[in-house]
C-alpha cells in the first residue's frame, strides 16, 4: 500500500510500544493479534528500528498480511491485516 | 503443522547474556516456537532462589558494567527473568536444571531454584531434544 492508502486505513486495533526495545514490539503484536477478527487491520507503533523488518518477516511466517509502513517523527506506523 | 523448535543449553550467569537470551526467547515465542532450556553451570547459580534478582555480573566488556545496565534501565529493559517469564505465558517453554550444575551450587530439588524452572533433568535428555531441534543454541 502506498502512503495515501496507508493513511487512509481505518484500524481495528493500535497498539503502541514505543516505550519498549527489541523485541517488546513484536511481543506486543503478537499479544494484540489475539485480540481482532481474522480480517481486521491493526498497527503497531514502534520506535525501535529493527521491528520494522521484524513485523513483515513475522506476517509472512504466521499468515498475516503486512499492509506497509509510515515513518512519522521518531517512530514507525506498521500496518498488518489478520 | 506442528510448531518449530529451539534448544537452549544456557552456560551463562551473567546478566548481559542471560538477557540475550531473554531477547532471543522472545522471538521464539512470537513464532510460537516450543522451546527448551536446559540450565548448565554458571547459568544454575543465576536461576538460584537468592541470587537471581540481586546477581548482576557481567561477563563481557566488564569495565562498563555500570553503563551497561543504567543503559537496560533507560530502554525499560525488562530483567532477564521477566523476559523469560513473557516467553513462558506466551509459548511452551520449558526450563530444565541441571542435575550436576544444581550440585555445584547447593540446589538438589526444584524448589531450591526460582519458579521458572520446571524440573531438575540430565544430559541425555538434553540431548535428545537438540537431536529433535530446528535450532539449537549455545550461550
């Protein structure tokens, strides 16, 4: 998705875990996928560099669908489809 | 399909590889890995009742020790045995003592050690379950 689209996105669930490092956000999305319907969409915020190539890796292993990411000031909007 | 698997033969006591391990364990079980850990030696004397939240040795870069964990402290580390708590509630993991290692320090049972050790076991059966493992780790 572009950054239009991802914008646009209306979203199930956030979570945010910019006060954690490495890998408190994919724990914290791993716990909060729990949490939506197969279908729904839910971001995660992140300030940790490496959970933006954690949490594509991780949707492809568990069958999620990884929408894209946007980088706003200091910390990243990652966007996954369950 | 049946959930992959990590072995862990933790050596280590100290808390800047306990919590590397800690960190590792945590994408286990964001994978939801089956995981199991068997405590050898030093690794034993940290999972000890008394020693594991007030041992703070390090064993690499030990003359910045104290900027080490000032810096765990700003990034809201959490300690080594909350992270492998976490992975405990959120994947199956198992934590084996050592019977030999449990010896070296005064722990012949369990309960001499905190709660995150399921059981006292020896080599073989550590051996047996690397034979089974996708990925199998030495710290």
């Amino acid at each position: 998705m572009n950054t239009e689209e991802l914008t646009a996105l209306t979203v199930d669930k956030s979570v945010d875990a910019r006060g954690t490092s490495c890998p408190g956000p994919l724990l914290a999305a791993k716990k909060a996928i729990g949490q939506i319907e197969k279908g729904q969409v839910m971001e995660v915020l992140s300030a940790d560099e490496g959970t933006r190539r954690d949490i594509p890796k991780w949707c492809t292993k568990k069958g999620y669908e990884y929408l894209g990411t946007l980088e706003e000031a200091g910390f990243y909007k990652i966007f996954l489809k369950k | 399909m049946a959930n992959k698997k990590l072995t862990l033969a933790l050596f280590s006591g100290s808390v800047d590889k306990l919590t590397a391990a800690g960190v590792i364990l945590g994408g286990a079980a964001a994978e939801d890995m089956d995981v199991d850990i068997f405590v050898l030696l030093q690794a034993a004397f940290a999972f000890k009742k008394e020693n594991a939240m007030v041992n703070d040795r390090v064993s690499e870069i030990t003359d910045k020790k104290d900027e080490f964990l000032a810096s765990l402290k700003r990034l809201n580390t959490p300690h080594w045995t909350e992270a492998f708590r976490t992975a405990k509630e959120m994947t199956n993991v198992k934590i084996h003592i050592c019977g030999f290692a449990g010896k070296v320090w005064h722990g012949e049972k369990p309960d001499d050690f905190i709660d995150l050790a399921d059981d006292i076991c020896g080599i073989g059966e550590y051996m047996t379950s690397a034979e089974e493992a996708d990925i199998n780790l030495f710290i």
